[in-house]
C-alpha cells in the first residue's frame, strides 16, 4: 500500500528550499513487521545488535567508532537519509554520521557542549536536524537549540522552558518538546519559524520518556519518569488537537529509551526492563495494539536507532 503524505515543514528561516518542499508529496511504502529490520546502536557499542520488527530474529551487528562509549548519551537523527549522532559523553561537541558499518566524524561540530539530556529530530522532510537541550553544568544548554544542515551548524531560538531530558518529537510536524528532569515540570512548546511557543501542559511532572510524531500531526509520549509519583511509567499519551489523551500502556514501567516509527508502528526499546515494544496504528494513524516482542540483550539507555537492511553489519 502507498502512503500520500502531505508535510508543511518546519522553516526556521526563509529560504527557496524550504518553500518549494511545502508543495511536495512525498509516499512511504507500508511494511509488514516481519520485514522490518531494526539496528540498535547501543552503548557500550559492541552490544550492538539487528532487531526483526515481529520479534523473532535478534542478531549481533559490528559497528566500528573511535571509542567503545562512542554512542553514550547522543542523540541521533536522519538528515539526507543518512543517520547522524550528536554529543554525548565521549564528546559533547561531536556530530559523526554512519558510512556503511562505520561511525565516522565529520569536521563539523555543534555550538554547544551537549554530554547528556540533550535531543535532536529530524526536520524540514529530513534535509536537517534540529539538536537542543541538555546538561547545565556549561552554560545554560537547557534552553538552547541548533540547527544541522548535513555540512554546518547554526543557531536558532532557544525555548522558553529547561527541557534537560524532555525529548524532541514532532507536532503538527514542528518540533515540539515536553517536561524536563532538571526543574521537573510539565510544560510543553513547539518550535515555528517566529519561535517557541507554549503547547498544552502535559497532565503529570514528567522527563526520560520518547516522544513520537505522526504524519497526522499528532504526537505520541511513551514511559518516562513522573516527577509526582517519582516512579517510572507504562504510559502511552497523545496529544492531539491540542489535547493530551491516554491512549495505551507498556506491558512494564519504562524510561530513558529510544523509539522509531516504521510503516505504522513503533518500535520503542526500554532502557528499564530492557523490553521492546511495538505499537501498531490503523490506516488512519489511529492506536490498534500494544505487545511485547522481546528484550534487549543488555540494559542500554537511549540506544540509537536506524532502519537497516535484515543483514546489515552482520
């Protein structure tokens, strides 16, 4: 079956690239589970693996970088096509982009230092990443964003709110964040070409969970941490036409993962009970089901994720 999807793009400034993507149509061919092919990037990087989208094939993957931690708390997105990490422990200024079974440096770098709680999405049909948030021990990263063309970097507005381990998703399809672990609130923004503005609060105190958009705009939260509570969630909210409504739950409590939409599913791997889960939407991006369909092989936090083919670095 092929999708028609129709995408108005985030357009953080005027430019004739931009404009002409807002009347293209791009298609997505629907795949069944059993020919999605998942490659898990974990830390430390030797554990990482190739997961089958039914759960029944989990195989080891060779992944080579300069450093085994290389992948620790960075943040990852498409841009061209092509994934890209961004930060992290081992380096909190580095963007590396994997070239075939390899992560490999590029000579651009971000603007701020970015070792942890930060995010990145993909943006513009996927001709850029926006990369914000994170730690606050070099200066005030929690607010502050910038934009990855694939060659170079460059600012853009910081957000009103921290959003330290608050996520990067997609609403409306412009970026939009939610809660944050260092202040420990439920505030909500999403980023146009004027700037941050405020979305809906999220009903609970909440950071660590995986945000998720949709091509129908609506954006979908799994797990977390409920700063209320301070316990770890099996929740599934979506926010959608301004309004935040529980859809689903986890078979366990969940934070600090990472998720990724493939052919009406996604695909979220747990860092807390290490469970990978699959949600399933109807034609119409509405929720279906929720199952388990395995585990990690480790217990790895925020792993870097990327369709791959069933063979890929095997």
């Amino acid at each position: 079956m092929i999708w028609q999807q129709f995408r108005t793009p985030f357009c953080p400034v005027d430019s004739a690239e931009c404009l002409q993507s807002c009347s293209e149509t791009t298609t997505t061919t629907t795949t069944a589970p059993s020919d999605v092919s998942i490659l898990v990037i974990t830390y430390p990087i030797d554990g990482s693996y190739l997961q089958s989208g039914d759960g029944i094939s989990q195989i080891s993957a060779t992944i080579n970088a300069p450093q085994n931690e290389y992948a620790w708390d960075a943040a990852f997105a498409l841009v061209k096509g092509e994934l890209h990490i961004f930060g992290g422990k081992s380096d909190g200024y580095k963007i590396a982009r994997l070239n075939g079974c390899s992560l490999n440096e590029l000579p651009a770098r971000l603007n701020r230092r970015r070792d942890y709680g930060h995010a990145a999405v993909s943006t513009e049909n996927g001709q850029k990443a926006l990369v914000c948030f994170g730690n606050y021990n070099f200066g005030d990263t929690r607010k502050s964003c910038e934009i990855f063309d694939g060659s170079s970097t460059t600012t853009t507005f910081d957000a009103e709110w921290t959003h330290r381990g608050g996520g990067l998703g997609l609403f409306k399809n412009q970026p939009a964040t939610v809660g944050c672990y260092a202040t420990k609130h439920q505030k909500a923004e999403t980023l146009s070409a004027t700037g941050w503005t405020a979305l809906p609060d999220f009903p609970f105190r909440i950071s660590e969970h995986s945000l998720v958009g949709l091509d129908n705009g609506a954006m979908l939260l799994l797990g977390g941490r409920d700063w209320g509570s301070e316990s770890f969630q099996t929740w599934i909210w979506e926010l959608k036409e301004d309004q935040w409504i529980r859809i689903g739950e986890l078979s366990k409590p969940a934070y600090a993962g990472s998720a990724i939409y493939v052919s009406r599913s996604v695909y979220y791997f747990d860092y807390e009970n290490s469970a990978i889960h699959r949600l399933d939407l109807d034609d119409n991006e509405e929720f279906e089901a929720v199952q388990e369909i395995g585990s990690q092989p480790g217990r790895y936090a925020w792993p870097v994720l990327f369709q791959a083919d069933s063979d890929y670095c095997t």
